[in-house]
C-alpha cells in the first residue's frame, strides 16, 4: 500500500490540494473525503468512446489528475466503449453520429491507448484496460428492460442537448437517448469508486451514480474539471478548430504553439497545464497586467514547462533556446525540413492543368494535419511566406519550379525548404 493510501491525514490533505488545483465541481467533497480515508486502492474510471483517437492538453488535465493518483496507488479501469462507440456519444451534437466500422474502432482503442500512455502510467498493479461489450454482449433483452426501468423519459429528456433539438424541431434516435444509460450502467459493471470527467459529461456520469444506488452499490464520486480556451483565446480546444495543442505533437510544435496564446490566458494555462509553484502562477498574473517584456518571460516558462512535462527538462531548455534565438535574434532557423512538392493537388487531384500547386494545396501538404478551413484561414489572415512574399490569394497558382529552394514559412514557427520533383522542372 502507498503511503498516500495509508498514510496521515496530511498526505491526504496533501492529494485533495493538488486535485483542486484543476477541479470545477465535486459531487461530493464528503464522499470523496471518505473514500481517501477508507485507505482501500480506489477505482477509477476513465470511459472513452473509440472515435477519432485525439488527445490535447485539455484532455490531458483529467489524466494527470488520475496520473496523481496512480501515483497514490490507486487503479485507473481504463474502460475502451467498443459498444457505445457504435451508438454513439450525442454530446454536442445537432445530429445523430454515424456507426463506425469494428476494424476503425479497433484501431481507434489502440491509438487512445498509446495517447494515454504519455501521461498515465501502465503498470498492471495501477492500471486496468476494460471493454463494455463485455457487459453488454451478455445481456438478455428480459436485463435490457430491467435496465431502462430504472430511469425515467424525463430524465433523459432534462438534457439540455436533448432539449434543444426537440426545440430545434430536429429529431432524436432512440439509440442516442439509451446512450446515457450505458455510459451510467458502466459505471456499475465495473465497480467504479471516482471518475474524473469534462462538465459536459457530467450528465451521463451522474446517471451512473444513480445506477449504482438502485441497484444495490455505492455511487460514484464524480470531479469535473476546469476547462480552459484553446490557444486562440475563444472556444476550447478543438481539431476541427485548429486552436489546440495535441499530445502527439512533436516538442517544437507545443511550444511555438503556446508562444502564441493571448497574454491573457498565460496564468491560467500555467495553473491549468503545468504544475509549477501557484507563486509563479501569481506573478504570471501581475506580468498580464503590467504587460511589456515580462509577459513574453512568463509565456516562454509557460511552453518550457509544458514541454518539459511531456518531453523531459533538457529538451525543453533546448526549445526555449532555439525559440528565442530564431525569433527574438530574427534568425533563420537551421534545421529546416525539405518539403518536396509535385504539381497537381496535394490529395492527388489536378489542379493547375498538371503545370502548378494552388496556395491552399501547398499549406495542406506541408500540414496534413490542418482541416482544410484551417488551412484557408491561415492563407487569409496572412500567414504563409514564400521568402519575403506573403501567399494571400488559397486559389493562387504556383507554376512548377517556383520559388526553388526558397524558404515557406506556416504560421509562425513552421519553415520548409521548397524543392520541386524532377519531373515538375
């Protein structure tokens, strides 16, 4: 048993301080109480629906917190939804969610396990990889009914999502209504004591307490946590945005990308993000305020914390180094990739008669992993350079061999060295 788990009242103390640090809401701080001093190994669930398998920091805040706890020697039950991945999450939806093929979920559950792997650890004795088709593929249509007794049409409908379409006049598959039964029935299947969510999950977490009571158990304690704005300073972290930090992105990536957050979000995504001193956190807050030379200072130990966290100390002093010396010194960087370039569209279609590449094609082959709408905003907010010449017009079309050996820059901390295939010149 850890020393946490068994430990004084001050280690205790000491686990509910650093969960609170990026805590919304606890439902409830007394059963969360007890469940640390009962000094049994808690099990904690950690429930994801096997879609497009995409992590970024802001997911990574609920799986530090489970890391803390681990750490304390308690399991986190990782629960793969290959089951209710086929129904599908209606959260945030105006629509219903199509019915994704088993090989893709498959492949799906193998990428959020190497994602969360980054931050969680694996051992067998702290972690534990579940499916829900292991309830579910043995339940009889006679369990089926029993189940749906337990919760009522109003419940489901007093979702606000649900609300809405119906007040939108759009419609609502059966299926999506039983999804939050199965996300709470889950939560009684595989004995969870605590699970740590996003608020829009609270909804279906909190049926999975009522669950637990009426079918005889303990309900789950449930801990919401704060959420922050991506690094576009508006809506929170999204692919489809293009606002995010992802925890697959390559050091360099992470930091020029939290270099260039709103001064505005610094203290928060230090409190949020980092586990640095809530001194420094303070400071930061009082640098926003005066602004000048002591907001970059606070943003550049923001990103090297960052780094640091995923990528170790040394290779963040390195990035703030190179940073600093290739943007406040105007240096050109001297490491920079060579993009080779074909004429035709980047996803193989001809768009220049076989002679040339369009702006926008450009930008999404040096980025693949930009939508294409935020491949079209960064054209148009000015933010591609072929050498000194600012690539403004995404329909503009760059005959076969232009700008050779010239230097692209994507945004601001992204650099290619052009070069056309041999058989483009």
């Amino acid at each position: 048993m850890s020393a946490t788990m068994g430990g004084s009242a001050a280690d205790r103390s000491g686990l509910l301080a650093d969960l609170a640090r990026t805590t919304d809401e606890v439902v409830s701080r007394p059963e969360l109480q007890a469940l640390l001093d009962s000094g049994r190994p808690l099990r904690i669930k950690y429930g994801v629906d096997c879609t497009a398998p995409f992590l970024h920091l802001g997911h990574a805040v609920n799986l530090w917190m489970m890391r803390r706890l681990q750490d304390a020697g308690h399991t986190v039950v990782f629960l793969l939804g290959d089951v209710t991945t086929q129904v599908g999450d209606p959260t945030g939806r105006t629509e219903t969610r199509p019915v994704l093929p088993c090989a893709e979920i498959e492949a799906n559950a193998g990428a959020f396990l190497e994602q969360a792997g980054m931050v969680l650890r694996t051992e067998p004795e702290v972690f534990e990889v579940r499916r829900n088709s292991e309830w579910y593929d043995t339940l009889t249509t006679r369990d089926w009914l029993t189940l749906l007794s337990h919760v009522t049409h109003g419940q489901l409908m007093a979702r606000d999502m649900f609300r809405r379409r119906v007040a939108e006049g759009r419609e609502i598959a059966m299926h999506e209504l039983v999804y939050p039964v199965l996300q709470g029935y889950d939560s009684w299947a595989m004995r969870s004591d605590l699970t740590i969510v996003g608020s829009d999950q609270l909804f279906n977490e909190m049926l999975g307490r009522h669950y637990q009571q009426r079918l005889g158990g303990k309900p789950q304690v449930v801990i919401t946590t704060r959420i922050t704005p991506g690094i576009d300073g508006r809506a929170k972290q999204s692919k489809s945005l293009g606002n995010y930090v992802a925890l697959t992105d390559p050091p360099r990536e992470k930091f020029g990308k939290l270099m260039s957050i709103p001064d505005a979000l610094v203290p928060s995504y230090l409190e949020v993000y980092t586990t640095v001193p809530m001194a420094r956190v303070d400071q930061a807050r009082q640098a926003v305020e005066r602004g000048g030379r002591e907001v970059r200072d606070a943003k550049l130990g923001l990103a090297e914390a960052v780094v640091a966290r995923y990528h170790g100390a040394e290779r963040a002093a390195a990035e703030r180094e190179w940073f600093s010396s290739t943007f406040s010194a105007r240096h050109e960087p001297t490491d920079v990739p060579v993009l080779p370039v074909a004429p035709g569209r980047a996803d193989g279609a001809d768009s220049a008669g076989g002679g040339g590449l369009t702006v926008w094609d450009l930008v999404c082959l040096a980025q693949p992993d930009l939508s294409r709408s935020a491949a079209r905003r960064l054209v148009d907010q000015g933010g591609v350079r072929l050498d000194e010449r600012v690539l403004a017009d995404v329909d503009e079309v760059l005959p076969a061999g232009t700008g050779e050996g010239a230097l692209l820059r994507i945004g601001r901390r992204r650099w290619f060295r052009l070069t056309w295939n041999a058989e483009s010149a």
